[in-house]
C-alpha cells in the first residue's frame, strides 16, 4: 500500500547569513537552509526524508497537512511502511 502525503515548503532569505531558510510550516522542526536557493531546495528533500524516517523508527504518527496554502512545484518520494 502506497500513501501520498504533500507537504508545502517554505523557503525565505536569510538577511544575518545570506543564504536562504527552508521548512515545511506542518513539521515542527524539520528546517534546513542553504547558500543558494537550489541548495536549500536540495537540502530540504533531506530534511524531510530524514524527519519522516524518524518519527517512523520512533513508532509517532507523521503528520497531514490539512490545506495547501499554495500551489506546490516540489515532489519528493519518500518510502516508509504504512501501519494498517
């Protein structure tokens, strides 16, 4: 059994450092950046297969973003088992 979940992605300017922060605002915690927009991109892909690889090996429940507050250009698959 195969489950989609969509998460939206934030991505803003870090004016102190350069660069750019990324997070996706229905995963407390899951935040990363980069030097350039891309590389925050990138860096985000990683962030979210790490937390939500996470939180299943700690048996938590993965969180459903209930709205999209945006359209969304980013797909990011990543395999975990589903508990039935």
């Amino acid at each position: 059994m195969v489950e989609t979940r969509t998460y939206s992605l934030t991505i803003e300017p870090h004016e102190e450092d350069g660069g750019y922060l990324a997070f996706f605002p229905a995963l407390p915690g899951c935040h990363t950046w980069g030097r350039t927009y891309e590389e925050a991109v990138n860096n985000a892909e990683e962030a979210l297969t790490g937390y939500l690889e996470a939180l299943q090996k700690n048996g938590e429940p993965i969180p459903v973003e209930d709205e999209l507050p945006h359209s969304v250009s980013l797909g990011i698959i990543v395999r975990t088992p589903v508990n039935v």
